[in-house]
C-alpha cells in the first residue's frame, strides 16, 4: 500500500499506512454545517483559521501591542508564544488519538500526528531515515515540513525572510510527539522555505 500523505523510512511504513487509513476514515466523517457555525470531523470540533493570521499577522499584532520592542525582540517574543500553543495543541491532539485508537506502541503513537498534520492542512512531512525514535533520552526525529501553511503565508505576504517562520508546525510536532513518547521533547526549525534555504 502506497502512504499518500506522508513519507516515512521503510521501518515505519506498516504503522503509517495503518494510521493513514485510520485518518481518513475520521477526516470522511465531515461536516460543515454554517447555519449552526459549526464544523465536525469524526464527531469533533474544529474550526478553520486564515493561515496567515496565526503567523504573519500574530507578529505584526505583537509589534503593535508592544512599540517598545525592536523587530528581532518582537519577533523572539511573537515565536515563543507561537511555539509554546502549538506545542500544547500537539499535545492534546496526541492524547485525543491515542484515547480513541487505544494504540500502545509508540510508532503507532507518532504515526496519526504527520498524517494528522497533513489533512488539516499545516503540511506535509517527509521523517528521514537518519532519525532515531525510541523511549529515551536518544530519540532524535529529523523531517522536513513541505508546504509549510507559515512559509506560504510568509511568501505571499512579505516575500523571502531572514529568519525562519514555521514556530507553529515545530511546536505542534514537538507537543505530539512528546505525548506520544513520553518524553519532554523540543523541535527546531533549522532550514526554511521562508527565508531561501532549500530543504
């Protein structure tokens, strides 16, 4: 069976494609019903964000609020907020999948977050073979988030940046797979569509 959504090293691939199926079928289950402002996916709640609001505006509304700040501080002090709520959306919607599918091994875990990722739109993510999953203090994931919803915005608002702009696709990452190791993880964006790098 082919992954559709996400690309992971053959070691992974069996529990991708099962949480992969197990995603769609939850995705199927749509409904966008705006006569009560509603939107449900699988019997949740979700709403739907202008991806740009979320990042380029979040700073520009920043910088208003605090005149004080120079750019770069603005900036710093705009991701740090950006990070830290994507981390904890991560991580609840982790503990959600995890509830509801009951799944134990950690792999299966990690799989329904890039998949997850993909389907509501924040992007696609290719996890590379150099990464090292496992419950200890050696877990290393290194990935790409292609089409990042912040590089697009980035781009088609302010054009090329010099500095990278995906705080909400790190912290979410983080916060799931957090959750779905155990472990008190962190991620960093190191190359940015944004800002010219080639990933």
């Amino acid at each position: 069976m082919k992954l559709d959504t996400v690309e992971v090293p053959e070691t992974m691939k069996e529990q991708f494609e099962s949480a992969e199926e197990y995603v769609r079928t939850y995705f199927r289950d749509l409904s966008i019903n705006p006569d009560q402002g509603t939107i449900t996916v699988g019997g949740e709640r979700y709403i739907i964000l202008r991806a740009s609001a979320p990042s380029v505006q979040f700073l520009e509304t920043v910088q208003c609020m605090y005149p004080a700040l120079d750019e770069d501080e603005a900036r710093e002090a705009a991701s740090r907020v950006q990070y830290d709520f994507a981390r904890a959306i991560g991580k609840a919607d982790a503990r959600h999948f995890i509830e509801v599918t009951g799944v134990k091994d950690v792999i299966e875990r990690l799989s329904a977050g890039p998949i997850h990722f993909a389907y509501t739109g924040w992007a696609r993510v290719v996890i590379l073979p150099t990464s090292r999953p496992t419950e200890n203090e050696m877990f290393f994931l290194e990935y790409d988030h292609i089409n990042t919803f912040e590089a697009d915005s980035w781009l088609s608002t302010r054009g090329e940046t010099d500095f990278c702009t995906c705080y909400w696709s790190a912290g979410y990452s983080a916060g799931w797979c957090s959750e779905s190791f155990g472990l008190p993880l962190d991620a960093r964006e190191v190359r940015c569509r944004s800002r010219g790098d080639r990933t």
